[in-house]
C-alpha cells in the first residue's frame, strides 16, 4: 500500500494531484445517504480532459435499489457527456482500502478499461490497479455483435 505523496495525474495538457482527488472522494464520503448498512463510500473521478466528478453510494429502504458511489461518479460525468477517464478514487473508513463491488467493474470497464483506479483506506493509503485488472474476462460487447 503507497500514501498519496506527490503523485501527479496525468490528464489533456495538465496534471492533478492523486491528493486532491482522494479528498474529493472523501468529502462525498461524507455526504453518503447510507442510513441502512452504515457504511459511507466516496469516489471520485477524472475524465481524460481533467473534469472531475464525485459520488457517494445512496442507498433506499428498498435495498436492491442502492447505488455505490463509483456508478454514481462514472453516470453523473457520462450525462455531461464525458466518457473518457483517467483515473477513479474509491474510499471507505476501513483499514482496507476499498475494492469496488462486480456491478461497478462491469459499469468502468464499458467505458474505461485501462482507467487508473486507486482504492483507499481511511487514512489515505491506497493500492492502484486498472479497471482492466479489476474484471477480467468481462462479459464483453463484442460478444453482442455475433
Ligand atoms: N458500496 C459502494 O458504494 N461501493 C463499493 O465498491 C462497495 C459497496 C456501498 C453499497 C452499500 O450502500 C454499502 O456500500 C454496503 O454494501
């Protein structure tokens, strides 16, 4: 597991620091409607242009229903027309970083394959891997056209 140091993402002409985009997840973290299972999740994401976007897991008393944090982050930049990611910050407030659930490999795979994806513990500590990595032998498009 690294800790966040100086750690630069690299997006269209700019960078922006793997810092600020943990405390973005973090801050929606905190804003988690997660009155069923107590268990708050931020994300954050960044498209290739540097846009970013935020999302906390919302979940309904009908629990099916629920929504992790990374869908929300990938389908709030999706319906502003950004599909093209970077890079994907997940935290809880475990002593493991946090791992994103199959449905949300599945959701960043359709769009992001080799997106950064950095899953972080409570105190900022994290492990990088892909989105790739994360599902392989996904259930591919490809497989639709015949
Ligand atoms: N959850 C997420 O938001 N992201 C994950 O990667 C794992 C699980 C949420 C769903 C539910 O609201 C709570 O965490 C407990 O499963």
């Amino acid at each position: 597991m690294a800790g966040t140091g100086e750690k630069m993402i690299d997006v269209q002409g700019s960078v922006y620091p793997l810092e600020k985009l943990i405390n973005v997840a973090r801050a929606a973290m905190n804003r988690a409607y997660a009155p069923y299972s107590n268990f708050p999740v931020g994300a954050a994401l960044i498209t290739k242009e540097g846009n970013v976007y935020n999302g906390c897991n919302v979940e309904n008393v009908s629990y099916g229903l629920t929504c992790c944090a990374e869908r929300v982050a990938i389908f709030k930049a999706v319906a502003d027309g950004f599909k093209d990611f970077k890079a994907l910050a997940v935290i809880a407030n475990t002593e493991q970083p946090c791992s994103p659930c199959g449905a949300c490999r599945q959701v960043m795979i359709e769009f992001a394959p080799h997106m950064e994806v950095y899953m972080v513990n409570k105190d900022g500590h994290y492990i990088k891997t892909t989105a790739g990595e994360l599902l392989p032998a996904q259930f591919d498009k490809d497989l639709l056209q015949g």
